[in-house]
C-alpha cells in the first residue's frame, strides 16, 4: 500500500476564487479517500450477494424507485410529504465563485471544524493562480470564504500546502459539540505543582516531528493478509454466467436431453 | 431464463480448464452435455472418484472421494465406509444428465469410475486389462500388443471391447456377469497377463517389471474393490483435453493417435463402439 492517494482524473466543481478584484478561475478536485475494506453482504448458503429493496412497512411490498417520496417528519409517525421537483426548486443555487474575505492563520481555526479537504487547480490560464499562491505562501495566512458544493452551503478555508492551493470545507459551529457541556469538566482539581511539572517534563521529552506515513491501519493490514490466504485456499466467487455461454449450453442441453428421451 | 431445463446453476464458465487450447469450462460442460447419452449408462450407481481442478491442468488439482461441500440435495450419493479412511466416504453416484453437468461445473475434469456397482461392490461387471505403455514402448507398441490381448481373448470365446486411456495406453475389458468376486477377475487377468508375457518378450505382467523401460505391463491389479479406471469418455486432465474413447477393435491400428481423440472430435464420433457392451454378460472360465 502507497503512502499517497492517486491523483484524481475530474476535477468535481469548477468555477473562480475571488479576492477582491483578482478573479481566479480554478477547478476543485477531491483530495480525500476513504480507503478502508469493504465487504459485500452474501447469502452464507450459496455464497450469492444480497441486495437492498424498499419494502413498504405497511404491505411488506416492494416499492419501485417512481414511488419514492422524502417525507420530512414532525411528529412520530408523522411526515410532510416532499416531491423531488419541490425540493429541487428550493436547492441553493451555486454561485461557482468562492468569495475570500478574510484572511487568518490557518490554526487560528480549530481542526475539530476541518470538513473535507479539495485541492484547487488553474482552469486554463494559470497566471493569477500562480500569484494568489505566491502571496498565500509569503504570508502564511488563510483564506475565508464560502462555497457552495451541491446542495448544501460551507464555509471554506483556502491555504498554501505543498505548493499548491488547498481548500477546506468547514463545519458550522451548531454541527460541533462544545465540550464545556459535559458535567466532568465542571469536577476537575487544580493539579499540584509537582505532578504538573512532572506532566510538564514528560511531554517535553515526548515532543518530535509527525510523521502521518508512520500510521498504518492495522486491522486493514490484517483483513488483507486474510484475504490473500483465502484467495490460495478456499475461495467464494459468484460470477455471472456469461449470457453467450449459457445459451450455447443450452443449446446443447436440449439437444442431449432430446436423445435421452428417445432412449 | 432457459433455467429450468437443468437443476445445475452454472459458475465461473469463462475459467480457462485446459489453458494450452483455451479450453473454458462452458467447454468441458459442453463436451460433457454431448457425450451424455453415450456416457451416463456406464457410469450408473458407481461411487465415483474425481480429480477436480477448479483453476485449470496447470494448477494443482485434487482426488476427491468425498460429495464436496455444497452438494445439492438433488445429487444421489452413497455411503461407504473406507477401511484406510477410518471413516464413512459419501460418494457420488452419477445416475442423471444434471449429475454429470453439475460434475463438469465443479471442474471435475476427470471421473473414475470402479468396475462394480454401489449395490454390489464386491462382484465387478468388468474384467479389465490395463495396457500401459513404459517408456520408450510407445502407444504403437500398446496397440500391438492390445491386438495380441484381443486374440488370446477371442480364442477363449471372450467378447473384449477396447479404450484408448487417454494418456499412452489402451484399457481392454471383457464384460461378464455379476458372479464372480474381484479375487477371481484378477486372477484370470493376471493368468492372460502371464500368457502374454511368456510368448512376447516385450510384456510384462508383474507389478515389480511395470517400470521396466520399453516394456508393455499388463496390469491386473486395478481388478481390486474400490480400485477405479477413467470412465469411457472421460476427459483426461492433459494439455490436448484427451478422451477415454471406446473405439471399435478395426480402428486400433497403425495411425490411430490417442491425442487427437479429445473432446471436440469425440462428439463428432457417429461410432458408439460400446453400445452394448453392458448387456454383454460373459462368463469367465476359473
């Protein structure tokens, strides 16, 4: 396993980043990946996969996708009935253009607001890209501003990282937990000078460089040495048959099963 | 779906089986599906011993006595309790179409079948002479000396049908009526055996000679409970897709080549040399 994600092939929005008068066009690609296993549910008798169906609650019925409703629910057992079109029409418009109005110091925000992270590309002219991370990079500072991804709104941070434009959607304070609200916080004792200060040495001792590369994710690991051991014993692959094939047997079949009756 | 027409649920069909002729499972299957009505009556309520190979000749494949996990419940299957095992064996009796399709399915590219049935094991149906072929005696030589084998047969008032093995040799087998046991069907090949290798120096009918190089063994041995030989018309499990073909005693001659037997010209075989060799119940001087 690399230590880095692939470079994406599309970019997922495009539209300009703009700081006053110096408008930038640029393109948005992910930068994220969730890497993880993934497993697919099977029928543990014939080792076929399982899929997922609507069934209504009230016959057991399954429902074709024409007739879905989003039902918004304001009381137990108790929806307001949407149509796509009617949400549709109320989706926020996006304005392709990420307004920086501010500038600060990239950890000035808390990471525990950091979203999800884009990496911001040149569209065609790459001039005024090169200049808006010339700047970022001579100050050090971030970016404020919002962008508008689908259909939901997020503030957003533009910064300098590895010689490129980064930005990060942000969550809304009313969407993060302020730990002040938890009882425990209100019971802790003033540490003794001696015990703080022998805290204090500890973590001095402990401090280094972070190195993310040195983190693997064991289980991961784990799960795909099973998986390769698997693959030389005992394995269940569920393949379609091919269509051609299973007619050409079926050709022959019936041929065969003509003579037997003959007999 | 034309499903209904087999009980056999189809896998993997593209799998490369014999990877040298591109040979696909749908192909085995295929085989398997046309050889059907001249295969089926021979191997009717034998317990069967298969040699699977579910990733193709070239990997390793596996002996399989036992009906594998997953077996349908619509597979008849017999149960045997092997001395060497310590344990029941339940095998695969193959008494339908569907069987044999579902066989090739598991990639069960060859099917060895014993010469006495499920309800009779003890008295075989077949005497069954096993021409093998040590090198550098070549199948030419085999030939000669399943001529030779025929002859001393005839002479005896015995009917012999013969098979290529699939591999170097022929399998020559005189069907007799159930009455005598393996004991007494091993002695007489093994005295027609000793016959021939006194008059042709280059026979062999001990076990301790088989790997005499340029000899022809004529093996007795496999006239043993529970021993097996490959079906007529099992597919052997080597590059060119060979078949076990029963062949009529005017084709074994000069030219014939065992390698061209395999399964796509087998099906095209309008000959059905064995047609009636199961009602042919001879009975044995012994």
């Amino acid at each position: 396993m690399e230590n880095k994600a692939n470079v994406p092939r599309r970019p997922i929005w495009t539209g300009s980043l703009t700081i006053g008068l110096v408008n930038v066009p640029i393109k948005l690609y992910s930068m994220i990946y969730d890497r993880g296993i993934s497993f697919r549910f099977l029928h543990k008798k014939d080792g076929h996969p399982l899929k997922y169906q609507k069934v209504c609650t009230k016959d057991e019925k399954v429902v074709p996708w024409v007739e879905v409703a989003k039902g918004y629910e304001i009381a137990k057992n108790e929806y307001i009935i949407f149509d796509k079109e009617e949400l549709e029409a109320v989706k926020p418009e996006s304005d392709k253009r990420i307004r920086l109005d501010k500038f600060v110091d990239y950890f000035s925000v808390d990471p525990v607001y950091f979203d999800r992270s884009y990496v911001l590309m040149p569209d065609k002219s790459s001039g005024a890209y090169g200049l808006l991370l010339a700047a970022f990079e001579k100050k050090g500072k971030a970016g404020v501003g919002r962008i508008t991804l689908r259909t939901k709104e997020y503030p957003a941070l533009v910064h300098a990282y590895k010689g490129a434009l980064v930005l990060t959607t942000l969550r809304y304070a009313y969407d993060v937990v302020d730990p002040q609200g938890f009882e425990e916080l209100k019971k802790l004792k003033e540490p003794e000078k001696a015990e703080l200060d022998m805290a204090v040495k500890i973590v001095t001792d402990l401090s280094g460089e972070f190195d993310i590369t040195a983190y693997k994710d064991s289980y991961k690991q784990k799960v795909e040495e099973l998986i390769k051991k698997k693959l030389k014993g005992q394995k269940v692959v569920v393949e379609k048959p091919a269509e051609k094939e299973v007619k050409e047997l079926m050709v022959a079949l019936r041929e065969t099963l003509k003579q037997l009756e003959k007999k | 779906m034309s499903k209904k027409i087999t009980k056999v649920e189809f896998t993997n069909l593209d799998k490369l089986l014999f990877p040298q002729l591109k040979i696909t499972k749908a192909q085995l299957i295929e085989y398997y599906i046309k050889i059907a009505p001249k295969m089926l009556g021979f191997l009717a309520n034998r317990p069967l011993v298969l040699t699977r190979f579910p990733d193709g000749i070239d990997k390793e494949g596996f002996y399989e006595k036992d009906a594998p996990q997953g077996t349908p419940t619509w597979v008849k299957t017999v149960k045997i309790y092997s001395e060497t095992a310590k344990r029941d064996v339940n095998y695969v009796l193959c008494n339908d179409l569907d069987t044999l399709i579902w066989l090739a399915n598991l990639a069960a590219i060859e099917i060895h079948m014993p010469l006495s049935k499920a309800g009779s094991r003890e008295k075989p149906d077949f005497a069954f002479f096993d021409v093998d072929p040590e090198s550098p005696a070549t199948f030419e030589d085999a030939i000669t000396v399943a001529l030779l084998l025929k002859e001393k047969l005839d002479k005896l008032g015995l009917e012999s049908y013969v098979k290529t093995s699939g591999k170097k040799g022929f399998h020559v087998l005189v069907p007799i009526a159930q009455k005598y046991i393996f004991r007494e069907t091993r002695t007489f090949v093994h005295q027609i055996g000793r016959e021939l290798a006194k008059e042709q120096p280059f026979v062999v009918s001990e076990f301790k000679e088989t790997k005499k190089p340029g000899k022809i063994f004529v093996d007795y041995l496999q006239n043993s409970q529970g021993r097996t030989m490959v079906s007529p018309y099992g597919v052997r499990a080597v590059p060119e897709a060979t078949v076990s073909t029963p062949l009529e005693w005017t084709e074994v001659k000069k030219g014939i080549k065992p390698t061209e037997l395999n399964i796509f010209s087998v099906v095209k075989r309008e000959k059905d040399p064995w047609k009636k060799i199961l009602e042919n119940k001879q009975r044995l001087k012994v």
